[in-house]
C-alpha cells in the first residue's frame, strides 16, 4: 500500500526545544539531542515510506537544507490547525493513506508503523498513543477535520479528546499499544540514550 510520511518537524533551536531536558542538559545540549532525534525519525521514515514530506516550523532553518525529500512549511497555528493544513495538502494531491509522525519517539521500532500500515487497509483512523496522554503516530486514509479541533493540544487528554470527536462521527479507529515519548532526561535513559549527555 502506498502511503505519504508527514514528519512534524522544528528547527533544533537552543532554549525552545527539548525544555523538559534542561533539568540535566544546557539548551545547547538539549538542542543536540532533539537534532538527533530528528534525523533519526527522517532516516526510519525514508527506510520504510515511499513519500516523504518534511513539515518544517521554521524552513529556511539549515538543519532542513539539503533534505532528500520535500519541505513544506507547516505555517503559522496552534499543531491542530497546522496538521489540518497538511491532511488537506496531501490529499488534494493524492487518495493514499498518510501518516504523521512527530519527532519524539525516534526510538519507535518500525513494527509499529508496519501495525498502522496494516490496520488502514481497514479503519479510517490509526492512533499511537503515548503515557502522556497525547500520541506519536496518526494515520489516516481519508480526510477528517474534527479531530484537529478544540484539542488541548500538548496537555494530558489529546489521545481521549480525538477519539471522542471520532465516536461522535462514526468513524472506525484503531488503537495501537501505548508507547512513550522522549521528553525527560529519565526518558532518554529508559530507551538506552543516556549517553547523549555529552552531545
């Protein structure tokens, strides 16, 4: 099955990435780490999409230079209202499945998405949740606008506040397993990068 990666993407700025690592690491560190964890999340999705578009906040950021793949920008919003924007670039383009995936799991194994792509050949809606209460993987193979609205984004109820606006519509959604992001220096060392504190 063909289907587009749509990579949420921020430049590796110092001091507005990775905040939550700062308890342990400077905001040069901190912004290391999430370059990493950036190219890490490109290298996987080109490995296993045949599409890959890189939604940039900030495009013109020389991290995004030189990208095998296209660059778009995600503009200007809250994350919902930039996703929305994407969901319906790509499919004015193209009837194919697509998949967001932001850049804080980058330690994902690829059998979680090899999951979401066979569960799309049968539900409208594929969601990865996270313990925070948000989620690191949305497929979808038609377009849904609901789900991108009156959302908390980044609080502890996005993955409860989307499957409540699917129930209300009908549509059918799979849940993957709960996996974790990285956002803690606890978080890095539970997936086995905590070495990263020299980056």
């Amino acid at each position: 099955m063909k289907c587009r990666a749509i990579l949420m993407c921020k430049a590796p700025v110092p001091g507005r990435v990775k905040t939550r690592l700062m308890s342990r690491y400077t905001p040069v560190q901190a912004a290391a780490i999430y370059s990493r964890m950036l190219s890490t999340t490109v290298s996987r999705a080109g490995r296993i999409f045949a599409d890959v578009w890189i939604a940039a906040d900030v495009p013109g950021h020389a991290c995004f230079k030189h990208q095998a793949y296209e660059l778009v920008p995600q503009g200007q919003g809250n994350l919902g209202q930039r996703m929305l924007r994407l969901m319906q670039r790509h499919f004015a383009k193209s009837a194919d499945p697509v998949v967001f995936l932001g850049c804080d799991s980058p330690h994902m194994p690829d059998e979680r998405i090899l999951l979401a792509f066979e569960a799309l050949a049968w539900s409208d809606i594929v969601i990865g949740p996270v313990e925070d209460g948000g989620y690191d993987l949305l497929g979808l193979c038609r377009p849904v606008e609901s789900i991108f609205h009156d959302i908390d984004w980044g609080g502890p109820t996005v993955t409860e506040q989307t499957l409540g606006a699917l129930e209300r519509e009908h549509f059918t959604v799979h849940l993957l397993s709960s996996f974790y992001d990285l956002d803690t220096p606890e978080d890095l060392a539970r997936c086995g990068w905590e070495f990263m504190h020299t980056a």
